[in-house]
C-alpha cells in the first residue's frame, strides 16, 4: 500500500528521466556525443552546463549549445542534426536503461485506488509514449506530456483538467521543484538518480514537502 502522506493527494505528477526511469548521466552524456566534432573543452563545457539544468527541454539546450557555447549564429540545418542525433542516441538509452527502484509497484497501488496520475517532463513527449509503451508502464498514466512544452505548460494542462483536486509533483531537479512552486502544488524531492549540484541539491531539499531516496520509499509496508 501506499504511504499515508502520499494517499492525501488525487493527482501526482512524475518526471520522467531520474524519477522513473534512470537515464539522467547517461542522457547528459547524449548531449555530448549530439555536438561531437566541436573542440573537446566546448563539448565539455556543454556537458556540465546540462547536468546543471537537467530538466529543461533540448529543444532549448541545443539553441544556446549554438549561441553560448559554439559561439555560432543559429542555423536551422545544424539544429535540426543536433536534435536528430539526440533522438536516435535516446532511444538506445531508454531501451536499456533500468526503471528505478519502487516505481512499478508504486505505479499499480497508485492506480489500485484510482489515482490520477502523469507525466510532465522536459523530454520529448512523442519519444516518452513510445519508450513507456515499450516498458510496460503507460497504462498507468492518464497522459504523459513532455517537450516541445515546457514543464510549466505541462502541469498547467493537468490541474486546468482537475480543478479543486489535491496535486503534488515528484521530480529530481530545481526545474520540477519550480513548476510545483509556480501551479502553487506540493512537492517531493526524490535524490538518487540526480545531476544536480550540491547548491540545487540543497534548494530542492529545503523547498520539498518531502525528500525520498527513491519511489520506493512512497510504498508503506505497515
């Protein structure tokens, strides 16, 4: 059964990348070999700047890789190659990367009581229906949204569908904590599978309701 803290909620709210699945280094790392060929200290640096903002969108990471990184003027071509390469990168990750610890049983007690429950993730969202098809756990959601969205326009989406319902999100990063600030929800920190830096670390820390370990911990044993 689930724990009494996250039984008070009718609407919950996943991330995706190190919440349910355990893809975020390997998904920073993607980044990386998406720009391979530009000088190995850019590539680097690019790197680190995604771990520092896991969360957010490619589709805005691989405009300021062009502008704040490459120093390159935008160009639509070398854009669209950036982003098909990480797509194709993804999916090999996803396909083998592990579904992290508690979430499939958490995700069927969840739905033994009938809770309504989402995705909200900076990933593509057409890349995240076909990967949680292929893992077994789309049936558990009532829709699972991602980018080109923001996470903001995300959950603004799912609450606007459950108004006067009680929502909370769960998520690895500042920029989940900052969505559940702004739609004004509660929110758990989970920080096992995170990239972030000791300083966001300690913001999420402070600014969650509730800080777990993994999914695992959601589950009560009594």
């Amino acid at each position: 059964m689930i724990s009494p803290f996250l039984s008070q909620y009718d609407i919950i709210i996943f991330d995706c990348d190190g919440v349910l699945i355990d893809v975020n280094l390997l998904k920073c790392e993607a980044f990386g070999m998406a720009v391979e060929g530009y000088p190995t200290e850019v590539v680097e640096s690019f790197v680190n700047h995604c771990k520092k903002t896991f969360g957010v969108s490619r589709y805005v990471k691989f405009k300021e890789f062009l502008s704040d990184f490459a120093k390159e003027s935008f160009q639509e071509k070398q854009y669209i190659t950036f982003l098909n390469n990480y797509a194709n990168i993804c999916k090999e990750v996803y396909k083998d990367a592990n579904i992290t610890a508690g979430t499939e049983n958490l995700l069927l007690e969840l739905s033994k009581l009938n809770k309504k429950l989402y995705v909200a993730s900076g990933s593509d969202e057409r890349e995240l229906n076909e990967v949680f098809i292929k893992r077994n756990i789309s049936k558990y959601f009532v829709k699972i949204f991602g980018s080109p969205k923001t996470k903001t326009e995300c959950a603004s989406i799912i609450l606007s569908n459950h108004p006067n319902k009680k929502a909370i999100f769960i998520g690895d990063a500042l920029s989940d904590m900052k969505t559940a600030k702004e739609h004004k929800i509660d929110f758990i920190y989970m920080s096992r599978y995170t990239v972030q830096s000791e300083e966001q670390d300690f913001i999420c820390r402070k600014g969650a309701k509730l800080v777990v370990n993994t999914l695992a911990e959601l589950i009560s044993n009594i």
